[in-house]
C-alpha cells in the first residue's frame, strides 16, 4: 500500500470517535482524507475548530461549519496528524507549519487522536527536524539559541505561517527527553511555539498498516 493510502485508512479510522457537537481539525495530508470522510457524517455534528487557513477551506467546501475557538469552549476531540510519534505518543509537528495553532487546539481539546501512516512511529523523536515558529526579528539570535542546545537550525525561506511569524526547522537534534526540551526551547524569548508535543501528548495514535489501522494508547 502506498503511504497515502495508509494515511487515508488511519484518517478514516478516526471517524469512529467523533461523537458529536464541536470537533478539533488539524492540518496536513493526513487531515486532509480525515476532512473528506468527516463530509459523509457531517449532519453528526455541529462544526469544527480549524488549526489552519488550508483546513478551514477545505471544511467549508464540504460545507462543514467553522467555528471560532473563543466560541467553542472545550472541544471533546482533536484530530490530527504527525511527522513523527514515540511509543509515549510525544509527537513532533509542524512540519506543515501550522504548529502553533494545532498546540492551541489540542491543549483544548479532551482527548487527542492522532493520525498517521506507521513510518511516522519512530524509538526517538528528531529524526525529523523539527520545527520552531519564531517572531520575525527573532529569528537570528533564536536560531544561535538553538545551536547552544546542540540542534542545526535552518530558517525555512519563502513561508510565513499562519501567525505572520518565521520557521526554523532544527536539525541534528536527538530528543531523549522530550518534555525537558519543549520547556527550554518555549522558554527563548522570541520563539511562539515549538514542535514537540510532549507536556500535552496524543491520547491515541492510529497508525495505518498493511494489516489494517492499529491503534496505541
Ligand atoms: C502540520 C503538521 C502535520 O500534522 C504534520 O506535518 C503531518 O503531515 P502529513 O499528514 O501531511 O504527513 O504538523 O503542521
């Protein structure tokens, strides 16, 4: 099976959570088969809190009602992808950018399903570079920040995120402890938001197989 069609199997394999009322949506490839296959079930719910521009278009395509965060109170679950996930569910993410948004909407959001074809389950996280979204005058004394911390950090040109801010994707960083580190790196002045997703992991990882969707908690 090729990748996409495992993404699309564990994208559709989230379906069997969604219960109801307000729903949390990520952004990527894999959220994009997730926003196709929540269209056929649309009438179970009320709408969505969307993690970026590109899903909130795409749900309203399929006429699927948008709402404001401020509007929605706590959301029951939030669906979305990964670049990479350890056996705890610590995640890395953002490798769409739109990481700031998506830790916003999980930390929201009950129980966190996320979504993936099985390559993205790894023994250690930072395989992966990962991503660091930085406030535009900060960029260059975060990313000398980031060498201290052993990582090799590279701006990524020509993409401004959602937020009007700057990635650094950090390279070369072996992530042992992931919790310590997403505390560090959120505590440089100057960067909103890094992509570990460790203090606030996923609940359930649905991993799309050649052997059918399984699922780790
Ligand atoms: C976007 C993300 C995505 O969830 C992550 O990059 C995985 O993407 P895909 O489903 O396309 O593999 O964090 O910021």
């Amino acid at each position: 099976m090729s990748q996409d069609a495992l993404k699309k199997q564990a994208a559709e394999a989230a379906l069997d959570y969604v219960e109801g009322g307000v729903i949390g949506v990520g952004t990527g490839s894999t959220v994009n088969h997730f926003i196709d296959a929540l269209a056929g079930i649309k009438g179970r719910i009320e709408g969505a809190v969307s993690s970026s521009e590109a899903s909130t278009e795409r749900l309203k395509r399929h006429g699927i009602p948008v709402l404001d965060l401020n509007a929605a109170g706590e959301l029951s679950i939030y669906v979305d992808g990964a670049d990479e996930s350890n056996a705890q569910l610590q995640l890395i993410k953002g490798g769409g950018g739109a990481l700031t948004r998506e830790k916003i909407v999980a930390a929201a959001s009950k129980t966190f399903v996320c979504i993936a074809d099985e390559s993205k389950l790894v023994q250690v996280l930072g395989k992966f570079p990962l991503p660091v979204e930085v406030i535009p005058m900060a960029r260059s004394y975060v990313a000398r920040e980031l060498v201290q911390l052993g990582g090799t950090p590279i701006w990524r040109e020509n993409f401004i995120t959602d937020n009007g801010n700057l990635i650094l994707d950090v390279h070369n960083l072996e992530i042992v402890e992931p919790m310590t580190l997403e505390q560090q790196i959120n505590n440089i002045a100057g960067v909103v938001t890094v992509g570990i997703f460790a203090l606030r992991p996923a609940d359930v990882l649905i991993l799309g197989s050649a052997a059918g969707p399984r699922s780790l908690k």
